[in-house]
C-alpha cells in the first residue's frame, strides 16, 4: 500500500529542489553571460541582482494571459502542462544522496529516458495549436531536433549501464565509488562528451536553439504565448538545465560522492557536492552559449546523425568488449 505521506515528502523534495535548481540557473545565465560581456548585468533588484529570477516570476504573473482568436485553446493551454510534467518526472529519481531521493528505481535509467521525451509532445503541440506559421516551423523544427539527439543522448547512457551492470542511479554512483573514480576518468569520456552535446540540444539551447531563434522565427513556438504560460515554459527550461546537468554529474562524474571523502559521511556532503558539479556543469553551458554562433538545421542534423551516433555506437562496441573482457 502506497504512504501517503511519503508521496508528499517526496512531492516536496522534488518541487524544493527544482525550483531551487531554477532560481540557480537562471542566476548563472544572466551573470555569467555579464561576465563574458564585460557588463554589469542586473543589479539594482536587491542584493545586486540576486533576486531577480523573483522578480522575473512577479513580472509574469503580473502579464496577461492571452488565448489568440484561432488557436486550438484546449491544445494551445495544455502544451506548456507537458513540459512542466517531464521536468518534474526527471527529479524524481535522482539522488541527492543515497537515502535522499525521490524514487531509487531498479529501471531508473529506462524511466528517466523515457520521460524526457515527454517535452517533445509538449513542444510539438505547443507550435501546432498556436494558429501561427512561426510557431508552427518552430514546433517542427523542435520535434526534429528533440528526436535527433534523443539517440546520442539514449545511446550514451547505455555504455554507462554496461559498465555499471544497473539501471538505478543509486547503483551507478555506487559502482563510481567502488571503481575509485567517476565513469568519465575511466572510459566514458567520450560518451559524457556526446551526452551534454545531446543534452544541449534537448534544452534547446545556443547553438541548438533553432526552434526559438529570434532573429528568424521571433521566439518560435513560443510566440503565442503570454503572462504564466509562457513564465511556465521560461522556468521548464532553467529547471531541465539544472536536471539534466545533475543526471550527468550522477552518470558520469560520480554524482554525491568525491573519492577524498570518505563514503559513511557522504549523507552530509552529498547534497553540497551534486549541487557544485551540476552547477559546475552548467557554468559551462553558459560559456557555449555565449561563445558560438547558432546552428544552421543542416549542420544540426548531420551533426546528430554523422556524427554523434556513430560514435556513441562505437563507445557501446568498446566498453562491451571491455566488459566482456573482464567476465572472461
């Protein structure tokens, strides 16, 4: 029988930790993007600037929400639900530290790739029901990108799962600390290079960040949107940030741990420690977003399809020889 009071703790691990994890990027991005610019960036919003994901969030709720005369409103208000939903489902199994997680799931690998591509029906819709040309080549060209590197994304995982012998980011992180050292320093560099190419495409992201691309299709599918609809689709993308940077840190880099510690104190660290490698991580993103140029769709495509797949194939084929190897 299901407890109900551990749905709600974990309810609320997961929405603390997600909002939090927002409010953090959102930070970075700005003042990292200030830093690279030589600027100051915001400042007068209290505690020079630090809060101003806050007053972001009161600038939103403040908009009207606006439902156009010729969208398909059911679909149209509904769209931004499913990416907010895939966000959250990501949270819930990541593990903070080894009694600190939502769900410690055997699957947990298989479950988190399988609702991470529940953005692309969010998105897909989004640009579909919003009645406008723009919106509608920025849903397609979304749903494209999103299905290009969900396969270097998927594909990069599984050399992990080889090496580790389980799906369950608990036992990954564990295998990681029996090892001595993170999957990234012992074999899986290339697969953790091919996930956050991947990863960046999955947010969308500069340089992959087609599907918005101001300058063409003036925010894309986003450009119907207003007020808390659009504040939903602004926080998602902060949040899958976050999200996906913790899970790279927790496959590859060896989530809560760090091997100077010792493990029997790693429920005290653990949380300090995933929260600086993801922040770490997305530091990092903020440097290539700032740093190059956007994409051309060609140049995504066979970027994906050429390249990254190829060889995320062929680290599959070497670390299972490696592990065959081993059992021989």
């Amino acid at each position: 029988m299901i407890d109900g009071s551990q749905i709600l703790v974990t309810a609320g691990i997961v929405l603390a930790f997600a909002l939090n994890g927002a409010v953090i990027f959102t930070i970075l991005d700005v003042k990292g993007a200030s830093w690279m610019q030589r600027r100051p960036g915001p400042l007068h919003v209290g505690l020079r600037g630090f809060i101003f994901p806050l007053a972001e969030i009161i600038k939103f709720f403040q908009k009207e929400d606006i439902t156009p005369t010729n969208v398909d409103a059911p679909v149209f208000k509904w769209a931004p639900a499913y990416v907010l939903a895939s966000v959250f489902g990501l949270f819930v199994v990541v593990p903070i530290s080894p009694t600190l997680v939502g769900s410690d799931l055997d699957l947990g690998v298989f479950y988190l790739l399988a609702i991470s591509s529940l953005s692309t029906l969010g998105v897909l819709t989004a640009g579909w029901s919003s009645a406008n040309k723009y919106s509608l080549m920025g849903g397609i060209r979304a749903a494209g990108q999103l299905i290009a590197y969900e396969l270097p994304l998927i594909l990069a995982v599984v050399g992990v799962v080889i090496q580790a012998e389980t799906m369950s980011l608990v036992g990954i992180v564990e295998k990681q600390i029996e090892f001595g050292l993170p999957f990234a320093l012992s074999g899986q560099g290339l697969a953790f290079l091919i996930f956050m190419i991947a990863a960046t495409a999955e947010m969308m992201r500069v340089p992959f960040d087609m599907p918005i691309g101001e300058s063409e299709l003036v925010s894309g599918f986003l450009t119907e949107y207003s007020g808390v609809r659009f504040l939903i689709f602004y926080i998602a993308e902060y949040m899958n940030m976050f999200v996906l940077c913790a899970v790279a840190s927790t496959l590859f880099l060896g989530g809560y741990h760090v091997p100077l510690l010792p493990p029997e104190w790693v429920n005290f660290y653990g949380p300090v420690v995933l929260i600086t490698k993801t922040v770490l991580l997305g530091f990092i993103l903020v440097l290539v977003r700032w740093s190059f140029p956007r994409f051309r769709e060609d140049q995504l495509q066979n970027l994906a399809w050429k390249v990254l797949i190829p060889l995320s194939l062929l680290n599959i084929l070497k670390i299972g020889r490696a592990s065959c190897r081993e059992r021989v």
